[in-house]
C-alpha cells in the first residue's frame, strides 16, 4: 500500500517535487474535516492520469515503452461499480467472471494481448495472451476493488475471518459514503476526531484512531514509530528521533506545547526529560558489547601491551575489559600466539 499511498499524495499536491510533504497543503488536508479530506483524495485519484494502478497490481512488472490508458481503465471500472444496487453483497469472483464474458478489452486497445510486456514477479514468467487474462486483467479489477475503492472508503469487503488480509476479499459492496464520493460530494457521518492521546512515564506515546489527524501527523515528527495495535497508533520518545525532528526545523518547545495541548495527561518525568535533554543532550546510552573475561588481572595487562591492545576498550574490571566491535576474533588470535584458548560464546 506505501506506494500507492506516496503515488496518491503526489497526485494530490500533497507533496512537493522532492517528495516531502508540502506544509501549507498538508496543514490544510489534516486539518480539513475527514468528510473533505477523503473527497479529495478520491477526487485526485479518480481523475489522475500519470497515477497508473496496473504499475501497482503486487505481481506484476510492467516493462518496455508500451503505454496502457489508467484513466480511461479506471473510470470504465467504477461505470461498473456505480451501476451496482447499493447495500447488495457482489461475489467477487462472479463480478471478475462476468467482466471477462462482457467486456473482457476493457483496457486493451482492439484486444492487443500480445504487445504490453509484462512479467509475473513471482514466477519471472512473460504473460503475453489472452489465456493469462486471470493474472493480468483480472488481477487489476481485483486489486482495484480490494485496493484503492476500499481505502478510499468506496467499497466495504467481505473476507472469511479477520485474520485475512483485504486483497483476500471474496465479496464487497458499495459503502455508505459511495454514493456521495462517486457523486462528487463530500461524505458525512463521520466520527468525530477528538480523543486524547496517551502519554506514558517511560516516553511511549499512543495516539488512537479518532485522535486528530494533525496531532498524530505532529507527533509522528517527533517519535520513533513503533507497531500500531488494532486501535491506536504507537510511537516511542527517542534521542534519535528528537534529533530528526530538529533537523527538520523543530523545537522542543513545539512538542511541548502539542503535548500540553492534545494529551490527557503528561507525566512530570517526560516533561523534565524533554528539557534536559533540550538543555544537554543525550546523557545515557545502551549499546551492545564483547566482553572479554580473563583468567587472571596479569593476564589483561599482558594484553594491554601486546598487539592487542587497539583491540580493546574500557575495562569493567581487574579482569574484564570491552572488546572493540568486530575484533573479537583478532584478540582470540593474539591470545592463542600468547599461548591462552578463548572462545567467543554466542548469546552468552
């Protein structure tokens, strides 16, 4: 989906010509009501012509200078959608079944099957011909129903168990909001976007579902994303990520300030944090290390003045020391020169 999503943001200004996100336009979509916003994303999509959907079919690579039409194969798709009754389930695999007896040339100029090159990803094989209308014409329906008239709130799907994945639908259906989207207008019924997020003690951010889409697209700026969960967003306070933020020209007082604002609570430690760290930066590190455990505190000196001794980093005690990343199987070598045995053991 991240393709098609960088791909329809583009389409849609939200993005400037080096690919990051354009501010004004940006503010303007997140803080548009959800109803205006999904408008003009499937506005933007559906009248498209550089955005070509067979280029996002998962199996397929296109290849060579043949030229398909996207716009003309996308609208004639959603003639066929519109004109479904609404709120009737449709099989999807008798829908593919009946556009391939009635209109099976509906993206093909006078039915060439033979000059468009594409191969199948997953097998490398060439699939030139009508017999291969399953896996390229079909497949494109397919994705355009499971796919961007699903994201775009057009279709609702019907798959065996929530465990199946969308592209997996066996049945859809037009969606509350269709009528209005496909009428050029804009959906209503929306919940509203108004739920706090959640601010934990040890700097985990969760931001839910019906949070504002501004606060999360500012947070997002701000934190290290981590795993969403059925419902909500979650995202983690990091030095990294903080640093990224200033790159882009943030301060700490805007995260501040959005905290205070969009939180339902902010622990008094990550307050204190966040201006320490403003103040002296990182002030503590966890890294993974090479212990290197000797025999004897005669030993480690031994090997302080031998050829190992670029090798190794601070010591942790009389017979301990860190060993420098990736040099572990020198210092086992310079050991067994010296006449001692050492092994590295794993996980250990």
């Amino acid at each position: 989906m991240l393709p098609f999503a960088i791909s329809l943001l583009r389409t849609a200004n939200l993005l400037d010509p080096a690919g990051l996100p354009d501010v004004e336009a940006t503010r303007a979509h997140l803080e548009a009501e959800r109803g205006a916003a999904l408008a003009q994303l499937f506005a933007a999509w559906r009248a498209s012509e550089a955005h070509n959907d067979l280029h996002h079919v998962p199996h397929l690579q296109p290849e060579g200078e043949w030229h398909n039409d996207p716009l003309g194969t996308r609208l004639f798709v959603l003639s066929l959608v519109s004109a479904l009754p609404a709120a009737a389930w449709w099989s999807l695999s008798a829908f593919l079944a009946d556009v391939r007896r009635d209109f099976p040339d509906f993206q093909r100029p006078a039915g060439d099957y033979d000059s468009w090159f594409i191969r199948d990803k997953r097998t490398g094989e060439f699939l030139r011909g009508f017999e291969h209308w399953e896996v390229v014409d079909g497949a494109l329906i397919r994705y355009l129903i499971t796919g961007p008239l699903h994201w775009l709130g057009v279709l609702d799907l019907a798959v065996p168990d929530e465990d199946t994945p969308s592209r997996d639908a066996t049945a859809f259906r037009l969606s509350g909001w269709a009528a209005q989207l496909l009428g050029n207008g804009t959906p209503s019924n929306f919940q509203l976007e108004n739920v706090p997020l959640h601010v934990r003690s040890d700097g985990r951010v969760s931001v839910p579902f019906l949070a504002p889409r501004a606060v999360r697209y500012q947070i997002a700026r701000f934190c290290q994303w981590e795993e969403p969960t059925s419902h909500e967003y979650r995202y983690r306070l990091t030095p990294h990520s903080l640093e990224q933020a200033l790159d882009q020209g943030l301060q700490i007082r805007h995260l501040q300030t959005l905290l205070a604002r969009a939180a339902s609570n902010v622990p008094p430690n990550v307050v204190k944090a966040l201006a320490r760290w403003e103040q002296r930066g990182t002030e503590a590190r966890l890294q993974p290390a090479l212990i290197l455990r000797l025999g004897s505190p005669e030993l480690l000196q031994t090997l302080r003045t031998s050829r190992a001794a670029r090798f190794l980093g601070d010591p942790l005690g009389p017979t301990t020391v860190i060993v420098k990343p990736g040099a572990g199987e020198k210092v086992l070598a310079i050991l067994a020169e010296m006449g001692y045995l050492g092994e590295i053991i794993e996980g250990g």
